[in-house]
C-alpha cells in the first residue's frame, strides 16, 4: 500500500554549479504545480523565452493513470503567470524534453506505450505542437535525451523491455541531422547498471565529454541522481563512469524519497522529488477502474 508522489521545484542555479557543488544541501527549490495526492508534476524540462520560464511537465493522475503534458510559465521574478495543458495523446506521456534548434522550438516527450518515439515542433510556441512525420527512430525509446556533440545528435535512452531493463540499460544512438536518419550505437548497451542506467536530466558537455544525469532505482524508482561521465564519445566506441551521486537533502523535506529528474533551464535547474504515502485512495482508485473495465469486458 504505497503511492509515489512527485513534486517539481526550481532551484536558482545553473545545473553546472549543483555539479559543482556535488550536493543539493544549500540549494532550495521553489516548488510549483504541487496539485494532490492522486495529481502531480514530475519529469520537468524548460526553457526561457522572452524572459519568460517555459516549464513543460508530466501532469499525472493516479485515476486515470495517463500523463499528460503541462506547461506553466514564470516571468523573469519566477512569479507564476499561467497553466495550460499542451499536449495531450491517447497513451501515456511524460518526460517532455524542450530544446531550441535551427530556429524552432522541439519536444521530445517519452511515449514508449505507443510503439514509437515522435518528435514534435511548436506551430505556435508554447501552446501548440505538430508531430514531425518524417522523424523515424529505430527504438521506441524511453527518458531520450538528446544532446548536440562534436558535429552530432546524440541520442541517450533506455529501450524498452522487462520492468529491470527499462531502469538498468543506458543505450545510445546518433545522426547528423536531428529528424535522422539514426543509428544506434554498436556498444549498446553502453551502460547496464540499475543505479545508472535510465537517463533522468539534460545531458551537458563538460570539456570532451558528456555529462548524464540517470537515475539510482536500486532502492526505488527514481531514489536519486547518479551523474554519468560519457567520455571518447564517438560512432564507434565510449566509456562510462559515475562521478556524482545527488540525493533530496533532509530541507526538501517531506520530498526526501526520491530524486529523478534534473534539467537544465539557462541560469536554473528543474528538480523533482518524492515522498512515499501510504494513503489507500489510489488504490481505491484501482479497484474501481478494474471493476469498471471486468463490467465493460462481461457486458452483452
């Protein structure tokens, strides 16, 4: 009898410095978009337009356990100016990576249920999203993380698979263009480790290398942030290591449970954390759904 709940903060400070630091004690987030215990934001991802913050989220409900994807946007004082829900699809959607190229704005949200990874373009920044047709992946991807690198899209993802293969393998695959085509990589997996393997953030370049965030799923999904140094990254060959291992701080409390996401926004870092409840209302939730659904199958 156990809930995961996840509550998405912004912390005033380059994801550069959090790794500097090594830490997330001294750091504290302003939270956002805390709803109640059967709705929450998790996997944040933004940007800044127009000195605006674009945040773009995994709105999840326990009653109808189907994420959806919400953006809220802060001024330049973080005050909080609007809600709207973006990006809505028949299966479930989370993780929806936000970046600027070639003059557009992307999403890349993970949506594994639906076979396959879409890649969508902004027809009208921030609200409205076109999937790209001609965007083709060789994986149903889950958490893709796409990064730019030395002449190269790099792509980082776990495959899909059993429950401990979708947190424990780390996968790779490049393109010279972003819509494709993409190949992945021969080494894959190029990490299988269930404290480092998921992707969980931004990736970052640091000199010649590539740093991951990824998630520590050892104890519980999403229990923290293991950084994953990338190094002699190239179509042929690489190497991981862990260097930084981030756990929610006893101050975040009562969100000390978890650490899953953190991603880079300009001069901020999106974070979110957990607490465990023990509450039986979404599991009420559940037998309701199932009796629904067992009326619905024996139905004339």
């Amino acid at each position: 009898m156990r809930t995961d709940q996840w509550q998405t903060g912004i912390i005033r400070a380059s994801m550069a410095s959090i790794l500097q630091a090594g830490t997330l004690e001294g750091f504290s987030p302003h939270w956002i978009g805390n709803d109640h215990g059967l709705r929450f934001l998790a996997d944040p991802f933004g940007l800044w337009h127009e000195q605006n913050l674009y945040v773009f989220a995994e709105a999840y409900d326990y009653r109808t356990k189907c994420g959806k994807i919400d953006m809220l946007q802060f001024d330049a004082s973080f005050r909080f100016v609007r809600r709207a829900r973006v990006l809505s699809e028949p299966w479930h959607l989370s993780y929806p990576v936000v970046f600027q190229h070639d003059g557009a704005f992307w999403m890349l949200p993970e949506a594994h249920r639906s076979g396959t990874l879409s890649l969508y373009r902004a027809a009208h920044f921030p609200d409205r999203w076109e999937k790209i047709g001609h965007f083709s992946f060789p994986v149903a991807a889950i958490d893709a993380s796409p990064i730019f690198f030395k002449g190269l899209w790099w792509m980082f993802f776990s495959p899909p698979g059993s429950a401990r293969e979708k947190k424990s393998m780390l996968c790779a695959a490049f393109s010279e263009h972003l819509t494709g085509p993409w190949r992945l990589h021969p080494a894959n997996p190029i990490r299988e480790n269930l404290a480092s393997g998921r992707p969980g953030g931004t990736p970052i370049i640091d000199g010649d290398d590539v740093l991951l965030p990824t998630q520590d799923c050892t104890k519980t999904y999403g229990g923290a942030i293991s950084i994953v140094r990338i190094s002699g990254l190239s179509p042929t060959s690489c190497t991981t290591s862990v260097t930084t291992r981030l756990v929610a701080p006893p101050a975040f409390r009562p969100w000390t449970d978890g650490l899953h996401t953190l991603s880079a926004a300009g001069d901020v870092t999106l974070i979110d954390a957990k607490r465990i409840s023990h509450s039986p209302l979404r599991h009420v939730h559940d037998v309701k759904r199932w009796l629904q659904k067992t009326a619905t199958r024996t139905s004339p």
